[in-house]
C-alpha cells in the first residue's frame, strides 16, 4: 500500500501511550492547583458573599443582629461545605441541614424557605463571579459546573428539611388547637386566665379582629388528619378565623372574624353530619368564646326535643329545650329577657299574655276573662312582641313565652 495512502492505521504503540500519558498528568495537576485555589479562596468566597447578603437582600438587613450574624454563619458554612466537597466530588454534597448546623434550630422560624433558596443562589453566584480567579487557568468550566451540581443538592435538601419542620409544626399546631377549644368548652383559659388564651390562638395564626362564635354539630365519620385539615381551610375560607376541635362524634368550630359570621355558619353545615347543628352567641373575642361554646353545647344536648328546630339552630332560640335538661343560665336568661321586662311594663301586659296562653292561646276567650274587647287583647300582645322580641301569636314563640312566664313565677315565689 502506498505511504501516502489516505487509509493509515492508527499508531497504538508504546509511543502513542507516552505520548498521551502527559494530557492525563496534566488534567491531574490541573485539577489538584484548582482544588487549592478553591481552598485558598474560601476567605475570599466568604467575604463577597456577606458583602453581598448586606447590600442584596433586604430581609437579611431587617434581622436582628444576632439572628444577622447566624446567617453569615451559615453562608460561610455552605461556602466551606462546597470547598469542601470540591476537593471530593465522589461523595454526596453536603446538605442544608449541615449548613445549619452551626446555627440555633430557631433560626428556620426567621428565615423561610424562600429565603434559604436566595442564599443558595448568591452563594452560587459568588462563586461562578469569582471563578476566574480562584480556578487554575483552564479549569474556570470545571468550578461553575461543581457548583451549580452543588447548588441543586442543598436545594433539594432545603425541601426536605423545610417540609419536615412544616410537617412538625403542623403536629404541633394541631395539638395547640386541641388544646385551646378542649380549654374553651371546659371554660379553662389556664394559668394566666383570658391573656393564656390569647397567646395561644395567637400562636395559631389568630387575627384577633371582630367577634367570635362557636358551633357544634356531629360528625358523618370519624374525622382523621386530612380530613379536619380540609375542614379548618373550609373554615378560614369563608371566616376569617377559624379553630376546630374534635370531641368524639362532636364537631367544634370557634369561627372569628369582620365577616358575617352566621352566614359562615351556615356555609359550613355540608361538613357536618346529620342532626342538629347549634351556634353560639356572638361574643367580643375569642378570650369570652367559652360562653358562647357553653350555650352551642347545651343547645346541641337539648335539640332532640324540638325535632322541627332550623338547621343551624341558635342556642337562644332553644332556651326552654335548654331549661328542660338543667342549664341554669337558659332559666336566668329566659326569665331576664322575657319575664322581667313584661313584670315592669305593668300589670295588664303581663296579665293579658298569661289570660292568652291560659285560654288556648285564644284571643276571643282571653277577651272574655279580662273583661276586654278581643283589639285590644291584640294590641297588648303586640307590646309584649315588642317588649321581648317574642310574638305570641306565633305557636313557637308562644311556648317560649308560657315557659318564661312559668320560670318567673317560680323565681317570685322562691
């Protein structure tokens, strides 16, 4: 075959080796200059990143200097970990949760996640802006791709340990909850009275903002995790806020807020079972809702015996059902606002509605008794309307009526 032929053999011999072997010592010698570059730059790398975090990030600036110093703590400490693991790119970079270290575990409660991500980023920019001058010449490539496999690492590790410290907080959330509600049904506040509570729905995100009610119900099925964590973002979407506790099949929600707050109620009834759902009176805070918790739990206990009661019922509106099974403030509360303002509006009042609902709730036989045209059996019946808020010509109202009316006399005898 000619000398000159375009079809040569390729030179593998003991020469092409060497002559390869000096490429292969060179990448090595290349490699190991940068690797103590990288190092000798850490001071450089550490200094523009703080210089950096003080001019770019205006959530850096507004910390406390304490919690300041922290961060630059731990910026320092994922500079050195990359440093670190440049020298040994085998082994798996080294995560957040080492980056944190050096810092108190309360430091993730000042600095989001968010926030975690933008260091990492002016971390990784620091380095590719300086990685002309802390690479061996040549290796510039090298240094910005190392650093952005690292960067991606420490950002799937900061998921991770923010997901675990949100999924911690949320166990601790849910059992702060339970404890608040448990402390208002059984009108507890705890060591520091109403501030306790405060503090502690507080804690739970409370805006603390307009008044508070609280409503009971059952429960379709027993309520797991995911299912009261729908029921409390229900809650909070149509009131501003919201707390849920769990009593065996019972449903409690504390609702507050500016917003209509039995408007919410009702828009909250499909996440009960069925029976009977009972709210609460309106209270000024969340500190008074163990009133307003009391009265929903008596009316909740009390509603079996008004089958045709709305749904949602008002407690004050089974005041009678209430007195029936005990509850001493119905009966107070009946005879304050029933019976006491018909005592002092006079005799006749008083005396035509007990003539009405004594004769069958007739108005021509209470006319009678008294003496008087059925008009103006009438008229005094609109007053005591006006008077109590009770009409008696409506058969409801009328048997709340006849139930305070016997209440006060019980108490005047007394």
């Amino acid at each position: 075959m000619p000398a000159n032929s375009a079809h040569t053999v390729p030179d593998t011999g003991p020469a092409a080796a060497r002559d390869a072997e000096p490429d292969a010592g060179a990448d090595t010698q290349r490699r190991a200059a940068t690797v103590q570059r990288v190092r000798e730059g850490t001071g450089v790398l550490t200094a523009a990143a703080l210089h950096r975090l003080d001019e770019e990030l205006p959530w850096y600036r507004g910390l406390p200097a304490e919690e300041r110093s922290y961060v630059g703590m731990v910026a320092q400490s994922g500079i050195t970990s990359f440093v670190t693991w440049f020298a040994d790119p085998s082994g798996t970079p080294t995560g957040v949760g080492e980056m944190f270290s050096a810092a108190p575990r309360e430091l993730t409660q000042s600095i989001s996640l968010q926030h975690t991500l933008q260091l990492v980023r002016l971390m990784v920019d620091v380095v590719e802006t300086h990685a002309d001058q802390i690479a061996a010449p040549g290796a510039e490539r090298e240094v910005r791709e190392a650093v952005l496999r690292y960067s991606r690492e420490v950002a799937f590790s900061a998921a991770e340990v923010y997901a675990r410290a949100a999924e911690m907080r949320g166990a601790w959330d849910a059992r702060l909850e339970a404890l608040v509600v448990d402390a208002l049904v059984r009108d507890d506040p705890g060591g520091d009275g109403l501030d306790s509570i405060r503090s502690r729905v507080s804690a739970l995100g409370w805006s603390g903002t307009g008044q508070t009610l609280v409503v009971v119900g059952t429960a379709t099925t027993a309520l797991d995790e995911l299912r009261t964590a729908d029921l409390r973002r229900a809650a909070r979407r149509v009131a501003g806020d919201a707390l849920v506790g769990i009593h065996g099949d019972r449903i409690i929600l504390v609702l507050g807020g500016q917003s209509d707050l039995m408007a919410a109620a009702s828009a909250l009834l499909p996440k009960f079972g069925p029976g009977p759902v009972v709210v609460g009176g309106l209270v000024p805070s969340v500190a008074e809702a163990s009133r307003s918790a009391a009265a929903a739990l008596s009316g909740l206990a009390a509603a079996p015996a008004w089958p045709h009661a709305p749904r949602p019922a008002l407690a004050d509106d089974l005041l009678p059902e209430r007195v029936l099974i005990g509850d001493e403030s119905a009966r107070t509360q009946l005879v304050e606002q029933a019976y006491r303002p018909l005592l002092t509006a006079g005799a006749a009042v008083l005396e035509t509605l007990s003539a009405y609902l004594g004769n069958g709730r007739s108005l021509e036989a209470a006319a009678r008794e008294l003496y008087v045209h059925p008009n103006t059996v009438r008229y005094r019946l609109r007053k005591v309307s006006e008077i109590t808020g009770w009409d008696p010509l409506d058969a409801r109202e009328s048997f709340v009526l006849q139930v305070a009316l016997a209440l006060g006399r019980l108490a005047t005898a007394a």
